[in-house]
C-alpha cells in the first residue's frame, strides 16, 4: 500500500535529521523526491506544489536555525501530510437499546459494495453488536448469491428476495424482522456509470429506508476521479463518509484519498484485501505514521480484535495460566494470525520493526488454509489424550505412525504439526500470552520476532 512513497517519506526525514547543514541544493534534492513520490502516488499537483513551497519557504527561513529548523522543517512535512489526508472521523454507532443503526452503502458498479457490506457486518459483529444483511441490489443477478455466500460464510444474517426486482417493496417485507437488529446494513445497486434511474432509485430508498448512516463506496484506482464521484453523490444525499476499497491493489490510492479531503467527504474505512477482515479504520495519523515506518499499535489491536472470537481467547489465556496448551489451542492462535492476512499485513504497524524485519523470512505467518486442514485431519486421528499432551507422541514411534496411518498422511507431516506446535506454544509462554483480544505490547512483539522470526515456517 503505497510503498513507493513512503520508502521516499522515510528517507526525506532521514536525510533533513542527518544533515549537517542544510543548504538549498539538499533541500531541492528532498523536494525533487518528494514531488515524483506523491505525484506517482497520484496526489494532485495542485496540492504537491503547496506542500513543495512551504518546505522550501521554511527550509531557507534565517530565523531559524540548526536543530530547531530540521525539527520544524520535519514537523512540517508531516502536519502537511495529515491535512491533506483530511480529517479523522469515526463511524460512530448510536448505542441506546431502542436505536437502530441503518447504513447504506452507495456507489457505482464495480466499487465492491457488496463485498464491503459484508466485511462491515463482520467488524460490526465481532465488537459485539446483533448484525444483519440486507440485499437491495436488484440489477446485478450475482449480487444477491453473492453477499448470501459471504453471509452464510461467516455466520451473519442475511435478508435477500432474488425474486423482487423492486428494492423498495424488498425492504417493506423485511421491516418486522429487521428491527430486532441494532445494525442493519443495506448493499445498494450501482451503474457503469452516473445516470437518472441511478438517482431515482437512491432517492426513493433514502426517503423509505431513512438511513442513520448514507456511506459512498469507491475503488481506490480511480484516483483524483474520487472528487468528481463524491461532489455527485453529495449533490443527491447527505453523504456522511466514505469507504475506500482495494488500497492494497494501486498506487492511486494517494489520489483517491486526498480527492476525498478535497471535497470534506471523510473516510471511514479502506479495504486492504479480499478476505473479510481487511478492513481497517482510516486515521490520517496513523496511515501516515505507518509510511514513515513509526508503526501503528491502534489498528494493529483493532484488526486483532475483528478476527477473534472473545470467549475462546478467554478460555485459552485461562489454559496458558495453567500451563496447559492443547494442539487445539496452538492451531486456533494460528488461525487467528493467519486471518489478519499474514505477518506482511501487520509488520507496518509494529513501531520500529523496520529495523528488524529484513531478518525475518518473508510470508512469516501466513494463512495456508490447505496445511491448517491436513493438521486438523491429523488431529482427528489422534486419542483425547495425545491431543492435549502431544509430547507423548514425541516420546513414542510408534503413535506418530499410527496417528499418520489413520490420517493417510506421512509421518513427516505429523512431525512438522509437533514441531509447530512446540515453536508456537514455547512462544506463547515467552510472551505472557497471545491475548488476542487485547492485543500484545511493542516490546513483547519486536522479542517475539526477533526470537522466532528465523525459526518459523508455515
């Protein structure tokens, strides 16, 4: 996600805090840099030369010298920076027991709206809230199957009528169930592109549904086009925030974002990933903070806390108190980790672990869904006993063949779940915990990589 141009952040600020001196050749040096990176990024001219101008403005101020200029000049670049991200709004739910959260989701075809409801539902669910589905796209044939497969995948309540062209009538018929829900989240159609029955349709479901929350859906590939999307949309409704989708996919992403800045539209979300936990909360902050290779601990405890079920990590950090890990336990901290898209998605947010990553093997932990299966399979194969105390297979050959032949799988392959699982439970007592559900401390995380980071294989 805009790598590029935070590689070109880091060492700008490297270089104005290493300077002995910083002359006009330096600083038109950092500049030239900064201009290709956040042009690359697809960041308005406009807007890269009002960050250029006041950098060099402050950079050859004689008022200020030494250390004091190069602290300035830095503290500059990043206000800068986050300004033009705009502003930290937060979707915020309304909380009393009779209020219901309606948000509708609004963008033209292709956007990923339906594929945002669902992972919506799921980051609602996870913090504790009663979620539904609500299917509206009546023009996409697969929109229906599609946000029903995704539901029934991750156990969120759906209501879609595929029969029903019309998406006022679909709602009418579900109002009664839909108010035991206190967030209900409404997929909407798109177009290929703006046009009248596009605006008849939003306005007729707004008056009807009265949403809490009307959220515009966009692709992070069309850039600066974000602007023109957003003032159109804003002209029909009251668009209250926006959700970015595909920032892992384009270095547009720079465009779409300060396009949204420009026209005071926020945005709520980005998605960085197919799978249904990549979805974050946007805070200029932290993403900035994030391409200066200074970490992000807030998002990193959040996205923790949407791909784990809070009663099973209770129950596990009662079990590692107790010193007693079963193979269950170890396998369901990878799952958990696995779901966060692997160690690539989380390295950026660890503060200072640029330091430290280039030691560790790429694609550290990642979700191999077909190995997770193999090692339930042979979980299966195994007594109650040797699952709970797999050190019992390690004392005897003969169980690791009999386990294996009961799997249909080698015996190297038992051999390598004990291995994962004597790595991954030595780590869990290293660390304190895994508590997932709270998330560990910088320091627990840079010991943890830097001891295993060589040793682990998946």
């Amino acid at each position: 996600m805009l790598e590029k141009l935070g590689e070109v952040l880091r060492k700008a600020t490297d270089k104005i805090a290493n300077a002995i001196f910083l002359d006009k050749n330096l600083v038109n040096s950092i500049i030239k840099d900064l201009q290709r990176a956040l042009i690359e990024a697809d960041v308005s001219i406009v807007l890269v030369k009002e960050l250029s101008d006041k950098i060099k403005k402050s950079a050859l101020d004689e008022r200020l010298k030494g250390v004091e200029k190069k602290e300035h000049i830095i503290k500059l670049l990043h206000d800068e920076l986050t300004a033009i991200l705009g502003e930290h709004k937060q979707l915020e739910l309304k909380k009393g027991k009779k209020e219901q959260n309606r948000i509708m989701l609004l963008g033209l075809y292709g956007a990923g709206k339906t594929t945002t409801t669902a992972k919506l539902g799921n980051y609602f669910s996870k913090r504790g809230n009663k979620v539904a589905l609500v299917g509206l796209d009546t023009h996409r044939h697969a929109a229906a199957e599609q946000l029903q497969q995704l539901a029934e995948k991750h156990k969120l309540p759906y209501f879609i009528d595929t029969k029903e062209k019309n998406p006022v009538k679909i709602w009418k018929k579900y109002g009664k169930e839909l108010k035991e829900y206190n967030v209900v989240l409404i997929d909407t159609a798109g177009r290929h592109s703006f046009d009248k029955s596009l605006v008849n349709e939003i306005k007729s479901l707004d008056k009807t549904i009265k949403p809490t929350e009307t959220i515009l859906v966009m692709p992070a590939d069309i850039g600066q086009a974000a602007k023109k999307q957003s003032q159109e949309f804003k002209e029909i409704l009251d668009i209250l925030g926006v959700i970015i989708t595909r920032m892992d996919s384009t270095a547009k992403g720079g465009g779409a974002l300060t396009a949204c800045a420009e026209t005071k539209a926020p945005v709520y979300f980005i998605t960085t990933g197919e799978k249904i936990n990549d979805l974050e909360e946007f805070n200029p902050k932290s993403f900035l903070s994030r391409l200066l290779g200074m970490g992000d601990i807030e998002t990193l405890i959040e996205k923790i806390k949407s791909v784990t079920d809070e009663g099973k990590q209770k129950k596990i950090q009662e079990k590692i108190k107790d010193g007693n890990i079963s193979l269950e336990d170890v396998i369901e901290q990878v799952k958990s980790m696995g779901s966060m898209g692997g160690f690539d998605k989380i390295k950026s947010m660890i503060p200072g672990f640029s330091n430290v990553e280039k030691k560790i093997p790429e694609n550290l932990i990642e979700n191999q869904e077909e190995k997770i299966k193999k090692w339930e399979h042979i979980m299966k194969s195994m007594t109650k006993e040797e699952r709970e105390n797999p050190e019992l297979l390690e004392k005897q050959t003969s169980r690791i063949s009999r386990v294996a032949q009961g799997a249909g799988v080698h015996n190297s392959d038992v051999r390598s779940l004990l291995k994962q699982y004597k790595l991954l439970n030595d780590m869990i007592q290293s660390g304190s915990d895994l508590d997932m559900s709270q998330g560990m401390s910088q320091k627990q995380l840079q010991k943890l990589a830097k001891k295993f980071g060589k040793k682990m294989r998946f």
